[in-house]
C-alpha cells in the first residue's frame, strides 16, 4: 500500500506510524483539504476466502466504519472517510498527537502512572464509553494500545468496530474448538472467553484492567502462558490493586474490583454510573495495604487461623482496606506480595524485638521494579531481567526478610533466568533454596512450592542428570495427582515434563506412551487444539523422532504447525517452532535440500517477525548451516556457522548452550574440510567450556571429549586418543552409576 503513495487521488501517504496484527497506520495528507489524517490500511483479504465471503465482509466494513464515522464524542476519536482501494480496506481517521497507555507505561519504565492522571484518564473513557454505549456500540477490544492521551490531556478511544472486523477477517487468533477470539489476553471479559454474547458490560471489565494496569504497572494477570491469563480472568479473583500500590485510594481500588467482577451483573450498571463514582474517588483518602498470608488449608473454616508463615508468629496485620479479603496469589504470577505486619506489642520485660512495617513507598517502589524485571525477562532479555531480579531480592530480604514471600518471588526469579542464560548450577542451587525456604513458609504442597520443586527437576535435566530430574518429577507429579487430580491442568504440565525426561533417560518408549496418554488428556480436558494440547503433540512428535520414527515425526510436526497457524497465527513463536522441528525431520529423512528450503522460509519469517540477532532466527540458521554440511557444501557451511557462533556469542553468550553447538558445528565442518588440527581447537574449547559449566560427566561434555579423541586419531595422535577415550568411559560408566543410585 505504501508504494501507490496516493490513496483515491487524495490520501498522500508520509510516514507509516504504526503496524499490528490489523494493518497499517500511516500519517497522511488529505490533498482535497489540505490537513494531516491518519489512514489505517488493514491487510488484504486472503486469497483462500471466497468471493460471497469476501463480498460480505466487504459491506460488514462499509457498515462498521459508516456506525464510527457517526461517531461524535471529544473522548472518541473522529473517522472522517473510508472505503477500498487496490483491494484494501483502508479507514481515514484523525492524526492524534499523542501516546496511547500502552507507550505512556513503556515511558515510564514499566512504573504506574500518577495517581491523579490514572482517575482522570478513567473519568474521560468512562465518559465515551457512556456515550458509545448509549448509541448502542460495543468496543470489543478496549486496552491500552487503543487508548490515546493527547499533549492537551484529552483522552481519546480508537478502532471502534476494527476488533469484530479482525475477528470476521480472521486476523485474531482464536481458542480451538470454542470460537473464541483471542484479541488481547490481558483484558478479556470472562464472557468473551466463554463464547457468550457480549454488551457495554464487557467493555467495563476491559476498561477495568486498563485501570488496573495504568495505577499499578502490571495488568491482573500478568502471566507468561496466554491460556493461564485466559483461566485468570475467568476463574481467579485478581489480587486487590493496593497491594501492589498501597497509596491508591480505597474508594479507587473498589471501583477497580467491581468492573473486574467475574459475572457482568455484579459489575457497575453502566458507564454513566461508572463515571459518578471516579468522581467521587477523587476525594477519597488513600487505603492502607492489604496484608496476605500463606494460602489456607480447604478445611480451614477460618482463614485467619491455621498454618500461617513461621515469620508471621508473634504479629497481628494491619488493617484491610476496605473491601479487600485474603486473596490467594497463582504460583509466580509475577505479582508481588505487598503484605504489611505489625508486631504485637511485647511484654513488659520480655526483651522481644519489634519488627517495623516496611514503608509502603519502598514496597511500592520495589513491586515496580520486579515488574520491570518480568517486563525484560518477555522481552527476551534475560541477563537484565536477572540482574534486575537479583538487586530486588536482596533489597526485599533486607526490608521484608529472606523469607517473606515476596522476596522468594524474586529469588525464584532469579534463578529462572539463571536457568536461561545457560548458567543451570546455579540456577540449581538458586532453585533448591527457593523450594526450601517456601516448603518452610508456605508448606510443601503450596502451588509456590510445588513450581519451584518442579523447576529444581527441569534444572537437573538441564545438567544431566535425569534420573534426579525423575525423582523430582515423579515426587511433584504425586502430590498434584493428591492435592489436584489426574486431570488438573498443573498435573498434566508435570506429566508432559516427565515423559520429556523419560527420553533423557532413554526409556523413548516410555518416553513415547506418556506424551501420548497426556496428549490424548489434553485433548479432552482443554481441547484437540489447545496450546497446551499442542505442547504435548509436539512432544509426541520429538519421541518418535527419537525412536527413529521420522516420517511419522514429520507428520505430526506438520499437523501442530498447521493448527498453530490457524488458531495461534503463522508468524506465532510456536507456530515457527513446529516448522523448524519439521525442518529437523526433513534432514534426518536424507531430504536435506528439501529442508534447506523450509529453513531458508523460516529464517526470512523469523527475521521479519523476530529480527535477525534474535536466538530462534539464529537457530534456525544453524539447521541452515547443518544442512548445508549434509548436502557437501563444507564451505558455505563453515561461514555459515561461524557467523552464527559469532552472532550468539554476542547475543547469548560465549558459553551458553547453542552458542558452544554454534561453536562444535564450526569444528565438524573444518573436520570435513580436513582442517583437524583447527578442528581441534573448537573440540576443545567446546569441551572445556561444557566441562565448566555442565561438570565432568555431563553427557555433553562427554561427547565433546569423543570429538576431541576424534580429533586426535585423525592428527595421528593415537596414544592421547586413546588415554581420552579410556577417561570418558570412566566418567560415562560412574555417571550410569550415580544415575542408578
């Protein structure tokens, strides 16, 4: 669109100012009446839609943008023109200058905005949301991205009508089996999730995690899994906004939780009365924090009594603020507690010392960061995000105490990122500490303490030794089945990780029998296309690749790609996965230049989609780089290799898993150029960099020191190959040992 320059010989097109999932935005100039317009240009009809499809959608656009362009609220933002050009639906709006929440949040580092600017900029959509709803127009999709905040203050809504358009199209991506579209994950209503009819009620619970994420940082449920935020929303009450932000007002925070009400008559009647209470919130004095303890027993019929955390003993809590109850917290939703405690005075005499509450500033200070820490971590910026989480936890120990839950969140953070950035002994450590002191605080079978457990079993298999990794499962897998059930989302999680152990432990079969049973229980529990679904089936896929069963790998793994694509969106990071395990299957089958194909594809869709630095592009060019290698093209091979391994050194780092893969695929191509003693080189530097992070006896390690041995015969070295030789089956046969143990 942006080649023709000029839109139906009068919309010039300048600068493109935004792009999404929709279309477009351009700055434009209307040459008829000389002033700058804003043109959304959405994305052309796909070819596979027929003409009578086409021809109704068609007039379903000229009927939505006709429905906004009636529009006429100072809150709402002006379309002045629409229509089709090319083939493309294009819509001509006012240019606002501006930022939209969502830029406004990225601004300001992820920290809430002010408390003022948060009821005003609530009072403002309330206002043209009232005035919508009375022309009898839901939005559909209110977030922050579609909420702009111009230089003068005013508050505008954008993309009336786009959301069901996107939906008609086929844009969004859609819940399998139950007709949901996704939109935004964050601000789903409950009814938008289930499937049932939606009126001005939804808009008011998305409007409410707007609110909710603009006065504390972080939306309600800001999880990494898009399902866990869609079963958040629908079933899980949100934790009370003061504890995260202690100085927002009462009457605010309980304005909050009722437009976030699960059942759309529990919340307010309509925008207008919505708007009468802000105001008066504006007068309201602040709340005082929320204190939370450790999740009751279900046969507790007090939740104030009973296994409270041991650094509770001796305290009494503050006062609640109005409205809000004891809340139970997701497992690492990345939602901090912010409880405040009080010692009860002690006796005369007693010589008891006196715990201080935290200042609710410091606690609201370092919720913000933690939620920074979260934001990088999304981002793929793991070494940051750590270094972010590390300097948090050790402030929270010193102002909440080692064991107060929200400074285990951190640590727990702490360690996840460790475990991303290639460093699994420490996160192992990190991990194991995390699960103890939270077994101590909050009992062993506390969804906390059972995910750091779980994450201590994943760490172990990072380093090798899984058959400590199965115990950990199988102990945390028991207890969910108890406490849980067979069928309980968490359990099969645990499950589907298992049976990826099992094949680390080569039982493939078993392997092989376990993702199958768990597929065939997501299925039924979740859906035949759900995410977590799919997981599972790609895992099928990964066993029987492993029992050499490739050409019914392939086909699984084109059957998860191709549901993904229509249900996740072909540029989804799962869906690109899938294609790439694919690509893999293609190679093992002796179908290289058909796999070069595929991963040339998915290298230009990645890039665009993902950029070129990103670690999955980089991966994807490694299976590039191999089966270059495969097809006896050494040469472009090696450089291929060796800028991958030089791109993830930089990314990555130098010792970081794929990096040192990067680094062995640029030692096999110099070996099959005959360049052993260069060859050598990379072995051995592969091999010491796995023995010092993985340990001696990893299994990685071990086949690094073959290759090294390798080396050597090929260099005619043929004593010090053997005496290599001889030491890793020494190393190899007391791994099993321990294994066994």
């Amino acid at each position: 669109m942006g080649e023709t320059r000029l839109i139906q010989g009068r919309y010039r097109l300048l600068d493109l100012i935004g792009r999404g999932g929709m279309g477009e935005v351009w700055r434009a100039r209307d040459e008829s009446l000389g002033r700058q317009v804003a043109v959304k240009c959405l994305k052309p009809l796909a070819p596979h839609h027929d003409p009578s499809f086409t021809r109704v959608l068609r007039e379903r656009f000229r009927r939505e943008a006709r429905v906004a362009a009636a529009l006429s609220h100072r809150g709402v933002t002006v379309v002045h023109d629409f229509g089709e050009y090319d083939g493309v639906l294009y819509l001509v709006m006012e240019l606002l200058e501006g930022r939209d929440l969502s830029r406004l949040l990225e601004d300001n580092k992820g920290h809430p905005l002010p408390v003022d600017d948060v009821i005003d900029i609530a009072e403002q959509v309330a206002a043209a949301l009232a005035y919508t709803h009375r022309q009898g127009i839901v939005h559909r999709d209110l977030k922050p991205a579609n909420i702009v905040r111009l230089t003068d203050g005013t508050v505008k809504i954008c993309d009336f009508g786009i959301a069901r358009l996107g939906h008609d199209i086929g844009f969004t991506a859609r819940l399998t089996g139950t007709g949901v579209a996704m939109g935004t994950p964050h601000y789903m209503s409950p009814e938008q999730i289930g499937g049932t009819e939606v009126d001005e009620r939804s808009d008011l619970y998305s409007l409410g995690c707007v609110l909710y994420e603009i006065a504390t940082g972080a939306p309600p449920f800001d999880l990494d899994d898009a399902w866990a935020i869609l079963i958040g929303h629908r079933d899980t009450p949100p934790r009370p906004p003061c504890e995260h932000r202690p100085e927002l007002p009462v009457g605010f925070e309980r304005i909050v939780l009722d437009l976030l009400a699960k059942q759309p008559g529990e919340r307010p009647c309509d925008a207008g009365e919505l708007g009468h209470r802000l105001a008066a919130a504006r007068t309201a004095s602040g709340s005082v924090p929320t204190a939370v303890t450790g999740r009751p027993r279900p046969d507790e019929a007090d939740p104030r009594e009973g296994h409270l955390p041991s650094w509770t003993r001796g305290m009494t809590t503050g006062h609640k603020a109005a409205g809000a109850g004891l809340h139970t917290v997701p497992p690492d939703a990345g939602a901090a507690l912010t409880g405040a405690w009080t010692a009860r005075p002690a006796a005369a005499g007693a010589g008891v010392a006196v715990l201080s509450r935290p200042s609710p500033a410091a606690v609201a200070v370092l919720t913000a960061r933690h939620h920074e820490g979260l934001g990088l971590a999304r981002r793929g910026h793991w070494a940051q995000a750590g270094e972010v989480h590390q300097a948090v936890a050790a402030e929270r120990a010193a102002l909440l105490g080692p064991d107060h839950p929200d400074t285990l969140a951190s640590r727990y953070e702490v360690a996840f990122t460790l475990s991303r950035t290639g460093r699994a002994a420490d996160a192992l450590s990190a991990y194991t500490d995390v699960a103890a002191a939270r077994e101590r605080v909050l009992g062993p079978e506390h969804p906390d303490t059972l995910a750091a457990r779980q994450e201590t079993a994943y760490v172990l298999g990072q380093l090798g030794r899984h058959f400590e990794a199965h115990q950990g499962y199988t102990s945390v897998l028991a207890t969910r089945m108890r406490v849980l059930g067979p069928d309980h989302p968490d359990t099969l999680r645990c499950r589907h990780n298992l049976a990826f152990n099992l094949s680390r432990l080569g039982r493939l079969e078993d392997s092989y029998r376990m993702a199958h049973d768990v597929a065939a229980a997501r299925a039924r529990v979740l859906g035949p296309e759900h995410p977590d679904t799919l997981v599972t089936r790609y895992e099928v896929a990964y066993a029987l690749g492993q029992l050499g069963r490739w050409e019914e790998a392939l086909h699984t793994y084109r059957e998860v790609a191709e549901v993904r694509a229509r249900t996740l969106g072909p540029d989804h990071p799962d869906t690109l996965a899938a294609r790439y395990e694919a690509g893999i299957s293609l190679g093992r089958l002796g179908r290289s230049a058909d796999a070069l194909l595929l991963y040339r594809d998915l290298i230009e869709d990645r890039t665009r989609v993902q950029g070129a630095a990103h670690p999955e592009t980089l991966r994807a060019r490694h299976g590039l780089g191999v089966n270059l290698g495969r097809l006896g093209r050494w040469e472009e091979a090696l450089a291929e290799a060796r800028d991958v391994c030089a791109q993830r050194v930089r990314v990555l780092g130098a010792e970081h898993p794929d990096t040192l893969v990067s680094r062995r695929e640029v030692a096999v191509a110099l070996g099959w150029l005959a360049r052993w003693a260069d060859a050598l080189t990379e072995y051995r530097r592969v091999a010491t960099a796995r023995e010092r992070v993985l340990g001696p006896d990893h299994p990685d390690t071990l086949a690094s020191r073959n290759d090294e041995a390798h080396c050597l015969e090929q260099l005619g070295r043929g004593a010090e190959a053997v005496e290599l030789y001889r030491r890793v089956a020494v190393l190899r046969q007391q791994h099993a040992s321990d294994g066994r143990l």
